[in-house]
C-alpha cells in the first residue's frame, strides 16, 4: 500500500512545452485516434498472448516502428527537442490488473551507457487510461536540472521490480511528485535526467505505455558500436525527423521509407 496522497497536494500536470525546461516533463492531448489506440493495443495483446512481445518493438516489428514516427508523437517531440530528431530506444511497460510490478525511482540517462547528450527524452504513448489507480507514471518535477547523474541503490526486494536500481528520495519530495495522468492516445514526453517511476497496479484495469527514446540529431552523440537492445542485438540508430543536417553514415534513415 502506497500512501495516499492528499488532493490539495496532487500537482496538475504540465501541459505547456514551454515549461519543459524548468519541470522536465510536459504532457501532449488526444496524439493517436481511437482507432490507432485499438489497433496497437490490440497487436500488444497477440504479442504478449504469443510471447512475442521482446524489448525494441520498433526494431522487430514495422507497425511499431510507424508509431515512431506518427505524425503527432514526432510533432510533440519537436515541440522539445527541435527539428532534428533520433529515435534509438523503445519498450513496452504493460502492467495486467492487480500487477505488482512496479517501477523505483530511477533516472533513465545512466541506462543507456552508449549515449551521450542531455537533449534526449522518452516520449510515453499512452495505450490505456492511466491514472493513479491503475498506477500511471510519476514524476519529479525539475529533479532533472543540472543533468546530474543521482546515486542509485541495488534494489533489496525484488519481488514485482522492473528495475534493479533505484535512487532514494525523501518521503517530502515523494510527496510532490506528479502523476501524469492521461486518457489512451495522449502522450507524455520526459527528460532522461528526470526522476519517475510508478507503483504496482492494483487496479482491475490494464495499464500499458509505449515508450520511445529520442535524441536530437545535431546534439546527441551515440556510440552505434556500443549501441545495443538487451543481450547482443546490435541495434540501429534511426534518423526519423529533419533535414538531413543531423544524419549521419551509421543512421538508418527511416523520412521516408513508413
Ligand atoms: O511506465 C512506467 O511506469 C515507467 C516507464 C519508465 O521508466 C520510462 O519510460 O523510462
């Protein structure tokens, strides 16, 4: 049990991308159409009822990959990150109903070791509702400032943990963090030195997020040797916005091709 946390003190979620900068996150409404939401979720639960489902969807699967490149995702990432955009990193968070998976307070900068930047952000599709009854995310705002790395702890219990790591915060600051609450279709986008996480669900409704990992083209720097998706999977960096400045001769050039 988590404890509750008080109305007066449940933050509003910030939907001005001009504020991205001070708060570190900003929330986008209604990007894909009931349809598309019905399409993607219904292919996630082919893929999980299959096992199929394994971490970079938009590597192995190019309905995923067109998701990264939807008109309206690439638009909210613009509207942070600027023209010249890097999509090199996606995942599923599915949470079924009374799930205790849950995710720690964690940065996501330190996870991605062959990157290097601080204009790079994940951008979470919204494939449910999400609120805090079926554990939506969570944020703390403006933790990303000064892009410093926090020390993180190896997690003790493990049990329903997504992550091995965590960086402690103080039961004040857990106070004040934001849950970004969304209707299916909205999008939230997140700095990677940003503090989030989110609780187990003990909801009876599902709760799935489509995360993609986005880097500004021109700033971004990624070691594509380095690069990988799980074990050894050698992944591509895919070029998806701008025009041409940012591509590079070891990007997968993807303007064109969905
Ligand atoms: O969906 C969640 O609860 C966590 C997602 C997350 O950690 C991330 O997008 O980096």
């Amino acid at each position: 049990m988590t404890t509750p946390i008080p109305e007066c003190n449940v933050p509003e979620c910030n939907e001005d991308p001009a504020k991205f900068q001070e708060l570190g996150y900003c929330v986008f409404r209604n990007r894909l159409s009931a349809e598309e939401v019905a399409r993607y979720s219904q292919d996630l639960n082919e893929k999980i009822a299959h096992d199929q489902f394994e971490g970079e969807p938009h590597y192995y699967f190019q309905l995923w990959r067109k998701l990264c490149c939807h008109p309206q995702v690439l638009d909210a990432v613009r509207a942070i990150l600027g023209p010249e955009l890097i999509l090199f990193h996606s995942s599923v968070f599915v949470k079924q109903p009374l799930d205790e998976k849950r995710v720690e307070w964690h940065q996501d900068n330190p996870y991605w070791t062959a990157v290097r930047g601080t204009d790079v952000v994940t951008a979470w599709v919204a494939l449910d509702d999400v609120d805090e009854e079926n554990s939506c995310m969570k944020v703390i705002a403006g933790s990303h400032q000064g892009h410093n790395v926090m020390e993180m702890k190896k997690i003790k219990d493990m049990t329903g943990a997504m992550l091995s790591s965590k960086v402690e915060i103080s039961p004040n600051t857990e106070s004040e963090a934001v849950p970004i609450v969304m209707k299916a279709g909205d999008v939230s986008i997140h700095d990677s030195f940003v503090l989030h996480g989110s609780d187990p669900n003990m909801s009876n409704r599902r709760r799935a997020g489509y995360t993609i990992r986005y880097g500004n083209a021109l700033t971004t720097e990624i070691n594509t040797e380095q690069h990988t998706g799980g074990e050894d999977l050698a992944l591509p960096v895919y070029y998806v916005c701008g025009s041409g400045q940012g591509l590079q001769k070891t990007y997968q050039d993807l303007r064109a091709a969905l």
